[in-house]
C-alpha cells in the first residue's frame, strides 16, 4: 500500500515540478531576452524625454509669465499720468510749505527767548535760542501765556547777538539779524540781571 501512494504521489510531484521549471525558464527567458532589454531600454528612455519635455515645457511658461509681469511693469512706470504727476506736485508742495512754516514757527519761539535774555550776556542769549528753536512747542506756549498777561516781550533782533550800528548794503542786511541797539528796557534789564549775578556770587 505504500508503494501505491509512493507512485500515486511521484507523477504529481514531476507536475509541480515540471510547472516550476517552466516558469523559472520563461522568467530567465524574459530577462535574458535582448529584445525584452531593449524593450525595457526604449521604455526608459520614452519616459526620461517626456520628463525632460514636461520640465522645459513648465520652465518656458513660467519665462514666459515672468517676462509678461516684467512687461507689465516697465509698461505702468512708462505710461504717463498727468493725474499722478499733479498730486506728486501737491504732495510735495504741501510737505514742503508744512516744513517752513514749521521751522519758521521754531525761529520765532527761539527769537522770543532769546530776546527775552536781552539783559543777559550773548552766550545766554544764543543758548536761550537754540532752546526756543528746539522746545518751540512747549516754549510757545508760554510766552503766549505771558502776552495775555501782559508780559509780551520786547524784539530787538531775530538773534541779538551783536550791539550797535550796521552798515549799508548786504552786509548791513545780514548784520541786522543779529545786531541791535541798547535802550532803557535792554540796559534795565542788563543792571537786573547785574545785580542777581553778585547777589549770588556774595
């Protein structure tokens, strides 16, 4: 009975194995095959030339769209607008008469404190000045204050600086911003000032 399985089993046993040799010869047979290789090679290839024709295709569109925005640009700069170029002009104007009024603004208030040190020595007057001109907003203020008392302050000079005559022509014009002439409230305030300098000093 055994020797029956025995023979029962060896023919299907040379099937399976048959099969697998079979298989196993067309798997070789396919991948030694020359034309299966060149096959695989061309396939490779195609794909490796569609890659390529995709990454140049994407490349020039996005040249292309990159000098169409370029274009666009240079276009909108070149075009001229009158419209533009009226409100550059009024921009600048405003900006430009805004910051003279306001330096004039801070000559004024440094005008006013230095003549307000008119009893004081030139070194006061100028320093009194330059602290009129740059704390004008606050300064201001002040003497407008000092105006509605009753306290208005004297001008003898936009920065007095320098006493006595000036001479004609354009040197006596810009000597006349710094120059000016002792009177009785000048030298008044002059002996007051004076008098606080050695009572301190005593």
């Amino acid at each position: 009975m055994a020797a029956a399985a025995a023979a029962a089993d060896a023919p299907s046993e040379s099937i399976f194995t048959r099969a697998s040799n079979l298989l196993n010869y067309k798997l070789y047979q396919a991948t030694t095959d020359p034309d299966a290789a060149r096959f695989a090679d061309e396939q490779n290839a195609a794909r490796k030339r569609q890659e390529e024709e995709a990454a140049a295709a994407a490349k020039k569109e996005a040249d292309a769209a990159q000098k169409a925005e370029t274009q666009a640009e240079n276009l909108k700069k070149a075009e001229y607008s009158t419209g533009t170029f009226i409100g550059q002009i009024v921009k600048y104007t405003i900006m430009s008469f805004t910051i003279f009024i306001f330096v004039l603004f801070a000559v004024y208030t440094g005008h006013l404190a230095a003549n307000d040190a008119i009893g004081r020595t030139y070194w006061y007057r100028i320093l009194y000045f330059i602290y009129g001109c740059i704390f004008c907003i606050f300064v201001a203020p002040y003497y407008l204050i000092q105006y509605f008392r009753g306290h208005s302050v004297k001008s003898y000079a936009i920065l007095p600086i320098r006493e006595g005559e000036v001479p004609r022509g354009i040197e006596g014009f810009f000597l006349s911003l710094v120059s000016f002439i002792p009177d009785s409230d000048s030298n008044g305030a002059k002996t007051i000032w004076d008098a606080s300098v050695r009572a301190a000093s005593a």
